[in-house]
RNA sequence: GGCGCUUUCGUCUAGCGGCUAGGACACAUGCCUCUCACGCAUGUAACACGGGUUCGAUUCCCGUAGGCGCUACCA
C-alpha cells in the first residue's frame, strides 16, 4: 500500500450548531489520526453561500476546545495546505474546473433552475445524464459560438460532470467493503456554479482532499450514495492512484421512532443534541448542550465512540488515550444506532467516581455560589466525597447536600410523619446533652458514645438515628449519621437538635414530585 | 418510485459453521443498612421471515419483509 502519512479531515459546513453526530464522525478521524501518527485537518466547507450562519465556525471550534479534539491544522490552527475555509480557495476550484472542461469530461449547461424543475414535472424521474442531455441546453447543444455568447451576455450556467454511462464504479470501504453501483444512475451532477463562483460540495471535497494529501476519508453514511460519484472524479483528474481510502459510519437513530436523530428528538425527550448551547442567530432559537446540562467532555465522548465501534471485549469505560490505542475502523458497526441517551447518563456517572474529589469539589463550588454559599474547600471536597456516588450530575449534588452548608428550616412531612415519634424531642434534648458533654466530637468517639449510651439505655437505634437524622437534614435522606454530624460540628449539630425539639419538627414540606 | 446500505435481548453490542447465544444501559428482586442512595448479587429479555449450501447454521448464499440513507445550482 501507500507510505504515505495518514491524513484525515473532519469538514463541516458552518450552517448552524455541530450535531453530535458530526462530534462522533470527528472523533472517530481524530482517533485514527493519533492511531497512526497522522494529521488531522479542519476545514471548512462553506461552498453554499446561501446556508451560511455567523457564529457556526467560532461555535464548532469552541466545541472541540471543550471536548478536548484536538486539531493539527486547519482553519484557526494553522498549516501549509491552506487556506483551509473553502470560500477562500475559489481561483484553485476554477482552475480544476477548466482542466475538466478542456479535456471534456465536464460541460456548460444553461439549463435555469426553473426549466429544470419544468422538467422533473413534466417526466417522471427526470435525471440529466447521458440519455437527457443531448436535449437540453448546454455546450454539448450548442455550437461553441453560442455558448461564448450566452457567457458574454452574462447568462448564468454550471458546470456538469458528464459520466459516462454503463460503467459498474466500484468503491471500496473499510466498513463495508466493496460497494458497486452503476454510472448510468448517477446524474450529470453540477460541480461549479457561475452565480456565485462556486463549486458544489462534490468538487470542493475532491480537490480539497487531493491537494490536502488526505489519506482516509471518514464520513456519515449519508456519503455512501455519492461516494462513486467521488471515485469518477478522481479518475477524470487522474488522481486514482493516490485517492482516499473510505470508511462511511452508520448513522445516530432517534432514541425511539424512526429516522435519524434531530434536533426535535432532543427537544421532545429531554437531552442536549449539541456539545454546547446554542444561540440560533436567525430564529433567536436557544438550544442545550452537553457543557451546560452538566456532563463531561471526557464521559460524552466515550458514550458516543461507542455508539457504532465497540473494541471487541466488555471494556466500556476508556479514555481518550485508551481509545486511541484500541481503535479499529474495521470494528466499527454497519447498521444505524438509535441513540441512548440515558446511557449516556450513565456514563457521566462513572465519570464522576471516578475523578477524583478534589476535581468534582472544583465544579461544585461554582454552584454552592450560585446558592450564595462559600465553604472552606476542604468541607466540600469531604462533602463530595460522601455524596459524588449518588449523582450523575454535579449539579445534582446540591439538592442532595445543601443540608451541610444550610441548616433545615422545615422537615419532610413524610419522614417526620414517619420518624419523629412521641418521644422524639425528649430523646434528641438528651442527645444534644449528651453529645454537649463531648470533648473529642471525631466521627469515631460519637458513635462509640452515642451507640453505647443507646444500648445502655435500651433504646431503640432506628428510632434515635432518624429523628436526629431529621433534626441534622430536614429529611430522611444522606449518608451515616454521624459524618454529618462530625462534618457539621459540635455546635452546629446541638443547635439543629435544639430547634427541631422546639420546633417539634415544624413546619414540614412534601417533597413534589411533579416538580422535576 | 429508483439506487444503495442495513437487520442478535426494549437500547448499545459480542459472536466471524458446532456456545446453556456473552457484556453493558434500563427494568425487577435480594443483600448491605440509622434513612436515602452508591455498591454488590441475582433475574426477566434477542438471532426478522422463507428458501437453500452443509453432518450441522445466529454465522455462508438467494429471496421476502422491515429499517435507514441518497435521489438539488445543500452539505
């Protein structure tokens, strides 16, 4: 095979938010790239001025910035095969249009758009190729005169792919092997636009990999179809010997339904489609993204290599690194994955236990601030240490700890129905004394004491560790007693058992479930 | 409609002629326990259908059906 140096590319168009299914298309090309030692380019390709959304470019960057894929060159980063926005490379596409032209592999054609649609109505599965376009209107029609003439006149035409017809195209992808698909139904299509100067996706994307030195073209399976169209072009410029390799990926499903996933699926189930919030320039539109729901970059991007490539073993928790060594193009799967989001829920979970306190107390004290809370770091890093395994979320840690940092001011109606006895307020003012009498208030001597002093006594231990429970949380939920009462203190915990006998435990709160 | 791709538990998937068809998410149950979780254990659950090939098909081939994609002067 080649010696040449792996390149890829991942190419998007800046018409709005990068769909998650692009993030996984360009993690699958970073993660060959590092594999193999290569280069991975970035480009843009905004060959349809019409689609263009301000914001989109600066949007996709910040994207990979925050998920951590990193680029080797391209627009914004830099390199020797630019400039890499297709907009800017016009005078190279008119240059491989004109080669095309000359040696009579691409023709003009004058056809309007609206003659066209005429067309498509009036014969059923109209298609300009070799059986149509004798009567139409192009440089093929016309004499040479005529068609400088139309030129002249400012007449607007494009440029055609003339194919060839009855060829069987073979194009050979490293997922789905060989695909064979007949010229004659492809169509003459167009690969150059005289309104704006332009090429057309298929033009741009060949030259650019050509000259860009791509090695291996990953793309969505959306691609197949015209994949042959790709080779045809290649081989009309003579490039057939250093042309890509392809892989084309399945495709992200909707969770449930049909059809592939969109931005309404997100919108109607409850999870972000973009890695970050969007801000539609045109609709004014907002949508979610993965940063500010709160997941992590590290747990998205294992979640999405996952849907369609697999590394052969039960190994689902990997990092980037991980990935990287244990890739294989070949692995990856060929039907459409419906996409699970709430497995990617899960994920975000093991990523919280497994980074460290330290790190998980760094993302929560922004939201302790957000409740108008400042608490010494290392309370919080304890704090998280306690409490991180409960949650997928970090954001979700704060309903779950406030009580640590905010003393309750009312008692779950259920729990208090439940725990708080009779002699409840007289049990918890012994404790407090108890507990008052205490030097060394360590987790350790207050179990032993208070445990002791239960068993002395005859009590009963779920009796006296719920109402102190409810006294401490407000609730009956949390970790081992007596960690809450160590990490509160000594004064703080006596305080909370006094108000709670005051109190008698009121008011209470029912905890709404309709409310999220 | 045409062309192409595709088809294993509800979902993501392992399997590459002979397996009690494995794992994970979700769900259920149990254990742990001062509560709620985490965790751990167990369980429910799949080879789309019909023909071949073969001693033997989830696996190979051909159909059918379903799904998905493409079918633009969009990518």
């Amino acid at each position: 095979m080649t010696e040449r140096k792996v390149r890829v590319r991942f190419a998007p168009s800046p018409t709005g938010a990068l769909h998650i299914g692009g993030v996984r298309t360009a993690l699958y090309n970073y993660l060959f790239a590092r594999q193999h030692n290569g280069d991975l380019v970035f480009r843009i390709e905004d060959t349809d001025s019409n689609r263009f959304v301000p914001g989109a470019e600066e949007y996709i960057i910040e994207s990979f910035k925050w998920l951590g894929i990193k680029f080797d060159e391209g627009v914004s980063f830099g390199g020797n095969y630019g400039p890499y926005r297709q907009s800017e490379r016009r005078d190279i596409y008119k240059k491989y249009v004109q080669i095309l032209l000359e040696a009579g592999k691409a023709y003009i054609a004058f056809d309007t758009p609206a003659e066209l649609e005429a067309k498509r109505a009036e014969i059923a599965n109209f298609q300009y190729d070799a059986s149509t376009r004798t009567s139409m209107r192009n440089s093929l029609t016309l004499s040479k005169e005529e068609v400088d003439k139309l030129i002249a006149d400012g007449e607007q035409y494009v440029v055609r792919f003339k194919i060839e017809p009855n060829e069987d195209v073979h194009v050979h992808d490293l997922i789905r092997s060989e695909v064979v698909i007949n010229s004659s139904i492809l169509d003459d299509k167009v690969l150059y636009k005289s309104v704006d100067e332009l090429p057309t996706y298929h033009l741009a994307n060949i030259v650019d990999d050509h000259l860009m030195e791509i090695t291996h073209v990953i793309r969505g399976e959306e691609w197949l179809p015209s994949a042959p169209l790709h080779v045809l072009l290649y081989r009309a410029f003579g490039w057939e010997d250093t042309m890509p390799e392809f892989a084309h990926l399945p495709l992200l499903l909707k969770p449930d339904g049909k059809g592939k996933l969109s931005k309404r699926d997100g919108d109607r189930l409850g999870f972000p489609v973009f890695p970050l919030e969007w801000h539609d320039p045109k609709t004014g539109e907002v949508s979610s993204g993965y940063r500010e729901s709160g997941y992590l970059p590290e747990a998205v991007l294992n979640f999405l290599a996952l849907l369609g490539w697999n590394p052969g073993n039960d190994q689902e928790i990997m990092s980037l690194d991980e990935m990287v060594q244990l890739f294989d193009v070949h692995r990856c799967s060929k039907a459409g994955a419906k996409f699970d989001y709430v497995k990617g829920i899960w994920f975000n979970h093991e990523y919280i236990l497994k980074m460290s306190d330290e790190k998980v107390a760094q993302l929560f004290v922004p939201i302790l601030k957000e409740h108008g809370i400042e608490a010494p770091m290392d309370k919080v890093v304890t704090v998280v240490g306690l409490m991180k395994g409960r949650v997928n979320f970090v954001k979700e840690l704060w309903e779950l700890c406030k009580f640590f940092f905010v003393a309750p001011l009312e008692y779950e109606e259920k729990t208090r129905k439940k725990r708080w006895k009779e002699d409840s307020p007289e049990m918890m003012s012994k404790l407090a004394d108890l507990l008052e009498s205490l030097d060394d208030f360590s987790l350790e001597n207050q179990e032993r004491v208070v445990m002791k002093w239960i068993e002395d006594n005859g009590y009963h231990t779920g009796n006296i560790m719920n109402a102190f429970r409810l006294a401490l949380v407000g609730d009956g939920i949390g970790p081992h007693m007596f960690d809450i009462s160590a990490l509160l203190g000594k004064d703080e915990t006596i305080s909370r058992l006094h108000k709670a006998v005051e109190r008698d435990c009121f008011p209470v709160f029912t905890k709404d479930k309709a409310q999220k």
